[in-house]
C-alpha cells in the first residue's frame, strides 16, 4: 500500500449533498484493511515526536480514524461532537460549512492544560469545522500541536486560514 494505492480508495461524489459540492467519501479508504493501516501509520509518523497527549476526533469520520490514531499513539480519544449530543458540561462553539452552518461541543472536563492536542478528521474544507474545535479545545487549557486529515481541500483556503489564525497548529494531510 502506498499514498497513490490508498488515495485511488476514496470516491468522488458529484452535486452531493448539494449542487455545486464534489463530496469526498472516505469509507472505502476504511474498509481496506491496508489502505486504512496505511492512513494511520502515516498520521502517527508524522507526529511521533511531538509529545502528544491526546487525540481529538471531529463526529463523525474524525472517530473512526481518531480511534485507530490513538491506540497507535498510546494516548486517549475525546470526542468533539454536533450539538446536544454529549450528556455533561460542555464547551459550545458556532461554525460555518462548506455546506451549511452547525456548532460543536466538547466536554469541559476532557482536556486539561497539561494536554498538546493532535486533532483528527477526514477532509479539510473551509476550515471552518477546526477552527471552532481548536477554539473548544483551548477553553478547556490544552494546546493544539496538530491537526491530520486524509485529504486537504486547498482551494476552499483551510489551510490558510489555519495557518494564519493558528500559526502553532501543524497541518498535515497524508493522501495529497
Ligand atoms: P470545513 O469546516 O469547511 O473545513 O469542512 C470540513 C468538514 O466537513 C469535515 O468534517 C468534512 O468531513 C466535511 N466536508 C466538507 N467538505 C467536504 C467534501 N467536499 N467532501 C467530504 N467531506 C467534506
């Protein structure tokens, strides 16, 4: 398995979920057993060094990679999910979409200031969803160091925006 193998997984989905969106379905890249080995591996590589203390995955595909990332890693997983979906206190923060608008939450006990967060998702679009999750993660203390995805979508201008907002923040995207 290599980057062009694992890339040629994933499907491209004209006018979905709307006219105008090419959407970027990632399950196949899980349902290979090699293709999703290769993903995490690479994720892990790239962050080996940097004293990671948890894994934070974005609802919904950002679990399933985020899962495998942190028991690679041997650190712990804390979700950041849609609205009114984890049952305790939480941290809330708005976004915008490429396609539409939502907000997301994380529990306030989960990270402490003691954590350097590596966060987790499929696609980089607008950057929109991660900077409302950089944005909870910091109300709970913990740093982020990163964030990996499978595909980053540099038209849409995530990455520059992450970049200038949060200039600490290491991208990564291991199947571009
Ligand atoms: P954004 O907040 O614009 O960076 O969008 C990123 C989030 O929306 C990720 O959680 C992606 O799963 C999803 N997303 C946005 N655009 C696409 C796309 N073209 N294909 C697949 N997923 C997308």
């Amino acid at each position: 398995m290599d980057v062009v193998q694992a890339r040629k997984t994933i499907v491209e989905i004209a006018d979905y979920p709307e006219p105008g969106v090419v959407f970027k379905d990632v399950t196949p890249v899980f349902a290979d057993a090699q293709a999703f080995k290769f993903v995490v591996d690479a994720m892990a590589a790239e962050f080996s060094d940097s004293k990671i203390t948890a894994i934070v995955g974005i609802e919904a595909r950002g679990f399933i990679l985020g899962g495998a990332l942190a028991q690679k890693m041997n650190v712990g997983f804390v979700p950041v999910r849609k609205l009114g979906k984890l049952p305790r206190e939480t941290y809330r923060a708005d976004y915008v979409l490429e396609y539409g608008s939502d907000a997301i939450e994380i529990h306030t006990d989960s990270l402490s200031s003691e954590d350097s967060v590596l966060i987790v998702d499929d696609v980089l679009a607008t950057g929109g969803t991660v900077s409302a999750a950089i944005e909870v993660i910091e109300q709970t203390g913990a740093g982020v160091a990163g964030f990996a995805v499978l595909l980053n979508l540099e038209f849409l201008g995530g990455a520059s925006r992450i970049a200038s907002e949060h200039p600490q923040v290491r991208l990564i995207s291991v199947l571009d």
